[in-house]
C-alpha cells in the first residue's frame, strides 16, 4: 500500500494547481461574487443634425468582463412604419421601446454621425449590478419593451436615469430632487433647438405654463447632457459603508464633428434665452409695422385701404388658425405641455369671424356694425387679458415675447373694426 501513495501526488498536485487558476480567474473577473464580472457605464451622446437628435441620447452600457460580451441597452426606440405613428403623434400617444445592441456597433454608429460620446463608469456594488443587468432583460421582454413617452417625463433619458435610481434604492432622487438653478423645460428645449428656428419659434409658441415651472436637478435629468452633468455629484455607499462619487472613470470615446460644432455657434444658440429674453426688441418691431397698419387705415387713398385689408386680414388668418391648432393641443391630444396655454387668448380663433368684416373694410367708405363690433371688442378685451394676466402670480407662462409681438396689431385692428 505504501508504493501507491508516490503516485497519488501528482494527481494531487495537479488538482491544487487547477484550484489555484480558478480562484486566479474568479480574482480577474473581479471576485466570486455574482455580479463582479460586469461593468456597467452610463453612455451620453451630444445633440444630431435631425431635429428629433437635437435633444441628446443615452444609454447604459454593460460589459461582462467574464465573457467578454458588450451591451447597449437603450429606450430611445421608435418606428416611422409603426401603424398610425404620425396620428399617435399628434395625439401625444406615442409609445417608444427599449432595444438592447452590440455596444461597438452602437458606438461605431455614433462616432459615424460625428456626435460626442461620453462613458461615465459607475461604481455599483456587485448585487446592484446583477439586479440592474436582470431589470434591463426582464424590460426587454416584449410584454415589457414598450412604454408611453412624453418629451420631458418619459423619455429616453429618464427611463435610464430611473432604472439607475431603482438599484440604488432611490439615491439618485435624494440627491437631485432637492436641487435647482432655476432652468424650465421652456429654457432647455429653446435652447437644444436654437439652430433651427424654424421648428423652436412654433415649438415655444405652443408650449403652456406647464413648461415654466421651476425643474429640480431630477427634473433637468431629462437632459441627456444634464443627466451627465448632474450624476456626477452623486455619492453612494461604498463597500466600507463610507460615502464615495457613484460616478468613477469618466472616458471621452468620440468628439463633435465640424457641421454639428458650427450649429451650436449659431446666432440663437450663443444668444440665449432664444425668444424668451427678446420681448424689447420684438416689441419695437411690432410696433414699428402696427403704426404702418395704422397708417394704412387712416389714408383715405383706396390702394391703402386695401393694403390694410390684405394686412390685417392675413394676421387675423394666421392667428386664428395658429389658435385652432392651440385649442385642439389642448383639448383633443395627450401634449400635457401644451395645456392651458395663455397664448390663445392672443391667437384668438374668433379672429376668423372677423375675416369677411376685414376684406370689407378695403372700401375707405366702409363702417362696422353693431355685431363686428361686438366681435372685435371681445377679440381685442382677450388679447388685453394676455398682459393683464401676467401680473398674477398663478398665471407663470413665459410668453413675454409673443404678447409683445401680437398684441400692437390687435390694438390697431381693435381701433379700426371698433369705429362706426
């Protein structure tokens, strides 16, 4: 029996050598605890050229350091060929999805488009890593993927930044909620969508008093850059149970192409607050060309006459029409954005009304009766409402701007429909 045991020890030796570069592979993986072997960053991507980019996107990126696999998980997913896309849109019932991709790939993809890519890794503990990985594939399940977005409380961002917040027990909110500098969702949206005018003047037309509240550093968080900004003044427990940053290395993985660096030079862009704080100079235009409309209806010469008809017919078309489309925000679709907006009582859809009375007061011998003049007086006590208003503390709709451009044309329209 003695001879046998020379011949048990390699064997022996063999199996210690085997446990030795297992418990060596487990310490490279990052411990035996389940959840070592992921990192787990946040993703932020700088504004496109498409306006729909304009706003920034993120994700969160999982890497298992174990098999070496890589994820991006991200809810900013939507489909033109979805049925009924453009309707639900419209009606503000749009419903948005979670993709999980290869992270290289969505990283090429990025880089390609030439926007700035930004990794912030996050120091989770092992068990918040784990519960994270599985909460992101439980939301990938297609009775799951699907969720109800709104531009500024359920986007692509906030349904990143509460995923976080719900690992870590709510530490993000605790953190975020009780600050604020002051921004609304008005200032912010102005702002991103700056370097296409055409698309920021309707959009801030047709935002509410909802857009003017006040935003905590939690609220600002719908702001992919923001959310960027404002995660990395979080501090969490750390495995000793002393406070540490949740956010670790930070890594610039693509920067700002020459195109998109150019739009955020724009005029508007380094102008700010884009058409918030433009009420003086808007004011002066206004009522440089309302004293041309004036001009106009006091000139007995018929081609004035009818230069005023065509003018302050075309403004009452517009602005009626604009405040059809005000109204039907408000009263027919989900845009809970666009609610109560106090901009309809300067874009009047009774201006409409006033139409056939204004192509008639072309003839310089024409004079309104009792019913115009009923008309125009409500049209114009509206439109006087919108700067009355301003001064009560519950009406806190930043719309300066727009009553200072539309309210002198309704003075002078007033003053000529109101005369017998």
């Amino acid at each position: 029996m003695r001879t046998e045991a020379p011949q048990r020890w390699p064997a022996l030796l063999a199996a210690l050598l085997w446990l030795l570069f297992a418990a060596a592979a487990q310490a490279s993986a990052g411990g035996d605890e389940p959840g070592s072997e992921l990192q787990i960053s946040l993703l932020t991507f700088g504004p496109g050229e498409i306006y729909w980019e304009r706003f920034g996107h993120n994700a969160i990126a999982i890497r298992d350091r174990r098999s070496g696999e890589a994820v991006s998980y991200n809810y900013g997913i939507f489909d033109f060929e979805e049925e009924s896309f453009f309707l639900n849109f419209l009606r503000g019932r749009m419903r948005y999805t979670i993709e999980a991709t290869s992270l290289q790939r969505d990283l090429a993809w990025y880089r390609e488009e030439g926007r700035a890519v930004l990794e912030q890794e996050l120091q989770l503990t092992p068990a918040q890593r784990l519960a994270l990985r599985d909460f992101l594939e439980w939301n990938l399940r297609p009775e799951n993927a699907k969720y109800d977005y709104e531009y500024f409380t359920s986007n692509c961002s906030t349904k990143v930044r509460d995923a976080l917040d719900r690992v870590l027990g709510g530490a993000i909110r605790r953190s975020l909620e009780t600050r604020s500098r002051g921004y609304t969702y008005r200032l912010q949206a102005d702002r991103l969508l700056a370097p296409i005018p055409e698309l920021m003047l309707p959009m801030d037309l047709g935002l509410g008093p909802y857009a003017d509240r006040r935003l905590s550093f939690w609220d600002e968080s719908f702001l992919p850059a923001e959310f960027a900004r404002h995660i990395a003044q979080v501090q969490v427990d750390g495995a000793d149970g002393k406070p540490q940053p949740l956010v670790g290395a930070t890594r610039v993985l693509g920067t700002t192409n020459a195109a998109l660096a150019a739009a955020e030079q724009s005029w508007l862009r380094k102008h700010g607050p884009y058409p918030i704080g433009y009420a003086t100079p808007v004011a002066a235009v206004s009522i440089a060309l309302s004293l041309l409309l004036f001009a106009l209806a006091r000139s007995p010469r018929p081609r004035a006459a009818l230069a005023f008809a065509l003018l302050g017919g075309g403004f009452a078309l517009a602005a009626g029409l604009a405040g059809l489309v005000l109204a039907a925000l408000w009263l027919l679709t989900g845009h809970v954005s666009a609610w109560r907006n106090a901009n309809l009582l300067l874009l009047d859809p009774l201006l409409l009304l006033l139409l056939p009375a204004l192509w008639r007061a072309r003839r310089s011998d024409w004079r309104s009766g009792r019913a115009t003049r009923l008309l125009a007086g409500a049209v114009l006590a509206l439109a006087l409402l919108a700067l009355v208003v301003k001064v009560l503390p519950w009406f806190v709709q930043n719309n300066a701007v727009w009553i200072a451009l539309l309210l002198p044309p309704h003075l002078v329209l007033g003053w000529r429909l109101l005369k017998r």
